[in-house]
C-alpha cells in the first residue's frame, strides 16, 4: 500500500508503526507530512519514511490519505488538499469530531473513511470504530480493515452516528480507567502503602481482571458477584460505591462526552 500521512501525532505515528510492524507497507511507499521540522526528523529516522512540510507533495503520491491532523488544524489542510485528491485515492480520517459531510465538502472527494480509534492502538491492543460514504469500494473498505486491525480490533457501523458514541465510550474510556487507576493508587497509600507497592498492585489487578473477564465468559455482574461475600471487605467497599452514587455519575460522564462530540461536530 502507498500511504500518505497527514499530520504526525500520537496516533498516526501508531498507525504508522503498526502498519509497518505488520508488514502492511514497506517505508518506501510511505510519506508522512507535518509542519514542524523536530518532528519529520523524527519520523525519517525512526521509521525510514520520506517525510515533507507539504500535504499536498505528500497526498499526490499515495493510494491512501490518512488525515491524522489536531481538529484545530483541519480547516487549514482543507484547502491545500481540496481538488489535489484524485478520484480513486482513500481518504481516512481520525480527526475527532470531523464528520464525513465536512471532509467531502472540504476536500472535495467522496471516498473517505471516518475513524474513532483510542490509544491503545499505541501497543497493538486498541479498538477502531469506523463508517465509509458509499463511494467507497468493497476493496478500498478491505484496506481500511486491514489497517485498522495493525492496532487491535475493528467494528464498522454503517450509520455515522454511531461514531459519536464509539467517541464517548471507547475513545474517552481509556481516560475513564486511568482515572480509576489514579484513584486506587491514591486510596492505598492514604490507608498505608507505599506507592510502589500501590501502584504494582493496582497495576496488576486492573490487568487481571480484564484478562479474567475477557477470558471466563461471564459476565461482568456474575463475576462481582463471585468476589463478593455477603458481609465481607467487597461488599463494604461496594456499598460506598452504592452510597456515591456510582452507575449514575458513570452514566453521567459517558452522556457528557457524547454530548461533547456532537458539537464539536457542528
């Protein structure tokens, strides 16, 4: 695949490293743009691309264009790119809040992919929401598969709207468990810990749980249930969980974030 990225942040340089970590693409068919010099240094060196300061210079020689750019940014790389994109060439973004009507009206082209990954990506263990125009090909929608699934797993939803949930759930939610993390950390130090020890534990725990939830088939509410005795130390700390409120401040945050993402796309 000859690919283009625009814009070299935190996630494109995921998407880079995973596309050539699978062999997806070689670093003779990948160009990668950005405006700050430190950073296409960076790039070249680590990854033995071609990087350039012009989005144009890089689009034009690529079979995929992946928009990868701050959402502040956008209305200035529309322009640059709006009739350079030839019929044919895959657009995909994973601009926040971007929604498809406004990259086809602003770059003039049809074929474009919109995407909600989350940072997990970074290590090979995300998840990548993401819905195509109709424009885009069986096959153009097979190289976006393929992509997308260098970082993890991938679920298409044919309705746009769907994003911004993904948005407010998976793409926030890692925030959500570091938040957590945090918390936890904190608690068992105040009652004692040290933070080292705190932190492997919590660390550890968090792992754990996940992989036992991912891998024993139940369900989240059965296995809870499981660990807690009545009358015992997960019942006391569940009942302050209870007192606080707990579902409904969780409920409450994911809605705000949902909430968020549809105006950041108006």
């Amino acid at each position: 695949m000859k690919i283009a990225f625009i814009g070299g942040g935190a996630m494109g340089e995921a998407i880079l490293a995973a596309v050539l970590n699978r062999g997806l693409s070689t670093p003779q068919k990948i160009w990668v743009s950005d405006a700050k010099e430190e950073r296409r240094q960076h790039l070249k060196q680590t990854y033995q691309v071609s990087a350039t300061e012009s989005n144009r210079d890089a689009a034009t020689k690529s079979d995929i264009i992946i928009l990868a750019v701050k959402p502040q940014n956008l209305p200035e790389v529309m322009p640059e790119l709006s009739g350079q994109i030839k019929p044919g060439q895959l657009v995909l973004s994973i601009i926040a809040g971007a929604r498809i009507d406004t990259l086809c009206k602003g770059l003039a082209h049809r074929q474009v992919v919109r995407v909600m990954p989350n940072t997990p990506a970074q290590i090979g263990e995300g998840i990548s929401v993401w819905t195509a125009t109709p424009e885009v090909t069986d096959t153009q929608k097979e190289q976006a598969k393929a992509i997308l699934s260098t970082m993890g797993r991938e679920i298409f939803m044919a309705d746009e709207g769907y994003l911004d949930i993904a948005t407010a759930v998976s793409g926030s939610g890692p925030a959500y468990f570091f938040l957590f993390v945090e918390c936890l950390v904190e608690a068992a130090v105040r009652i004692g810990l040290a933070e080292d020890t705190a932190q492997e534990l919590v660390l550890q725990t968090m792992i754990g749980s996940g992989q036992l939830l991912k891998k024993s088939g139940k369900p989240p509410a059965e296995l809870r249930r499981m660990v807690t005795s009545p009358g015992g130390t997960t019942a006391a700390a569940l009942q302050q969980f209870e007192n606080g409120n707990f579902n409904e401040l969780v409920s409450r945050a994911v809605a705000a974030a949902y909430h968020r993402s549809k105006e950041l796309g108006k």
